[in-house]
C-alpha cells in the first residue's frame, strides 16, 4: 500500500508539508514508483510504466461482439420470423402485465 494512502487527511487550516519523494519534473515516477491498475482477470487496465507499454500481451483485448446475443444485428439483417418473435414476445408481456393488473385492482 502507498504511504500517501496512510497519511491522515489535513485538518481545516494545516498545511500540507513539502515532500521530497514526489520524484522530478522529468521522471515524475522516479521515486514514487509508476502507477498499474490491473482488470479482475489480471490484464493491464492501465499503466504509465514504460516497461509494461512495451509489452501488448498484457493488455486485455479489445471486447468482440458476440454474436449470440439477441438484437445484435442492425435492423435490415433480421428476418421475418426474427421479427415476429420480437413481436409476440413484447405482445405476450404486455399482456401477462395486464392481467397481473386486472387481477390486482
């Protein structure tokens, strides 16, 4: 864990004291260490470390489509029956939410 994140916050009025471990205007990562956050799978979500850039393989690869999903194609691709099903499925919902509804009032 960093040592800034185990700093307590400032109170009203104090002033924040001079750190010498900021590194430099040219390496602002000299001393401090160089900033990596890493996605639940372990691939580089970012980084500003040079060393990982250098690498592409650690980095997640770009999200494909995935063509199982329903409504993934653009409108002129579905089919008839496509669009039927679309149809009766929203018919049938709405009218399964009015019986619920008659049924309650």
């Amino acid at each position: 864990m960093p040592e800034w994140a185990l700093r307590p916050a400032l109170e009203p009025g104090e002033e924040p004291t001079d750190e010498t471990d900021t590194g430099t205007a040219d390496d602002p990562a000299s001393e401090r260490g160089y900033t990596t956050i890493y996605n639940s799978d372990g691939t580089i979500r970012y980084t500003d470390d040079p060393a990982l850039l250098a690498d592409p393989s650690l980095f997640a690869a770009a999200d494909e489509t995935d063509s199982s999903l329903f409504l993934s194609k653009s409108f002129d691709e579905y089919t008839v029956t496509e669009g039927f099903l679309l149809l009766f499925l929203i018919l049938g919902f709405c009218w399964l939410v009015w019986k619920i509804i008659k049924g309650v009032f």
